[in-house]
C-alpha cells in the first residue's frame, strides 16, 4: 500500500477492493468534520427538507458499480428450469455494486443510505458486458444508533417522503434486501400450441414458471431480510426483467427494504387539510 492509500485508509478506514482511491480522497474531504466538508445529494428539495425533519443529515452522494460478464447457460427446450449460472452471476454483481456504495457511505461516517437506485446497463462495447449501478445518499443521524445488525449503515429505496413517514411511524430501515432467479421458460410443443389455436386456455407449463420462478425470487428476498432480523420488507417490487437473453429467458428480480420496530407504538400522523387564503 503506498503512502497516499496509508493516509486515505487512516481518515476513511480502509482503502477498499473496486472502490477508486480517488474516490476514497474526494469522501475524505467530504467527512463531517473536515475543512472542506460539504455534501452533495440527489433527494429532492422535498426529500432533502423531510429526511432532515426526521433528524437525519446528508453526508453525500455514494455510488458503486461493477461492470460484469454475464455468462452464457444454455435452457432444454421443452423444459422450465432455473439456469442457476445466470441467477448468481446477476446477484452478485449486484452485490459488488451495493457492497462499494456500502463502502463509500462508510467512509463518510454515515448511518444510512437512502433514495438507493440500483439500475443495469448492458455496454455496447462488448457481448453480454453490463455494468451494474447502485446509487444513494448517505445520512448520518442527529442522535441514536442506526446501523443494522452487522455494523453497516442502512441501505434504502424509499423515497424521501416514505421514509420519514417510516421513522416518525417508529420503524428503522435495516436494509435493501433482494433476490434474483434466471428462468428458461418451455417452449410448447408443435400440435400442443395447435390445439390452442381459436380457443380461451390456460397454458399450464407457462403458468408453473412464471409461478416457480417468482417464488424462487421472493424466497431469496425474504432470507436476506432474516439475516438481518427484520420484522417485514417494505416497498417490495416484483420485476420481470428480459435483458437480452431471449423472450423464453427471463430474471425475476424481487426487492423492498427489511424494516425493525424502534418503539412499541406505531403512532402515523394524520394528514391536515391545509387552505389557501386568497382574495378572489
């Protein structure tokens, strides 16, 4: 390590694997405390001013990419089956993304991370290249302990607005929790699909694997949200995502983040009906 990376992982941490050093540089000037502090955020001025009223500060913006090969695995015609390859090659390249924003936002001294977007892009500067985004802003909270179970700030999708109705309702976010399934879908055979030509049917094949797949997702989802002791996942999304594999292809990616109760009672405030004055 050479002295420059010495002095960056004194003040941040650690210097950390996939994470530029001019990165770790810019989040060290950038840490609460530091002569040339100041942070930056992609909340709206809506988001910014609530998440603020829920007693937390935005520290800055953190990112993580990764840009991965995904590798080919070949589905059986006439058969639904996972093509487990793909599922762990699309899952863990969202984990490198998500693990560098963690990274970041740990350098900066955060406790959380929220207004998370984590989006795929596939180059055109290779075959089956995509890089792998996942881009949120750190905050550290005014008072309180925040981080999750295993010592690392929060990750959040919700928006600016959800989650200070999350904190003031009592509940924490723990962290954006997800699973992936990859699923050859079957082709039907030559006189079966014949047979529906002209008619109302439903086609069992097809039904199990969307079904199965799904499930798959949601079962994966739910495992990294008891990981992490959650009491429930909020937000949950449910994505059919084709990519560029084929229409009998498809990733069934599930996500929502994992939420604990702060408190015994969950108080929500009621929405006032505000009237303008105006003179007409």
């Amino acid at each position: 390590m050479s002295d420059d990376e010495d002095k960056t992982a004194a003040t941040t941490g650690a210097v950390v694997s996939g994470v530029p050093e001019d990165a770790m540089k810019r989040l060290a000037e950038m840490r609460p405390g530091s002569p040339r502090a100041l942070f930056t955020s992609d909340l709206t001025v809506n988001e910014f001013l609530l998440v603020r009223e829920a007693g937390f500060r935005p520290v800055g913006l953190v990112l993580g990419s990764s840009v991965y090969h995904v590798g080919l695995q070949v589905g059986r015609w006439s058969q639904n089956m996972e093509l487990d390859k793909l599922s762990q090659a699309m899952y863990h390249a969202r984990e490198l993304a998500m693990t560098r924003m963690e990274a970041e936002a740990n350098a900066l001294g955060a406790d959380g991370i929220v207004g998370v977007r984590l989006d795929i892009e596939f180059k055109e500067f290779g075959n089956d290249l995509a890089e792998f985004i996942a881009v949120g802003t750190a905050v550290k909270a005014d008072s309180g302990s925040w981080r999750n179970d295993h010592g690392l700030p929060f990750t959040s999708d919700l928006s600016g607005q959800d989650f200070w109705t999350l904190v003031q309702a009592g509940y924490a976010p723990l962290g954006m929790v997800m699973g992936s399934c990859v699923y050859h879908i079957a082709h039907q055979r030559g006189f079966a699909a014949l047979g529906n030509v002209g008619r109302n049917v439903e086609i069992p094949q097809f039904t199990e694997a969307l079904y199965d797949a799904r499930e798959l997702a949601m079962s994966r989802m739910q495992a990294e949200a008891e990981e992490l002791h959650a009491e429930g996942i909020v937000g949950v999304q449910l994505l059919s995502l084709p990519h560029r594999w084929g229409g009998h292809t498809t990733e069934f990616f599930a996500i929502g983040t994992a939420v604990r109760a702060t408190r015994a009672d969950h108080i929500i405030q009621k929405p006032q009906l505000v009237l303008p004055l105006t003179d007409r």
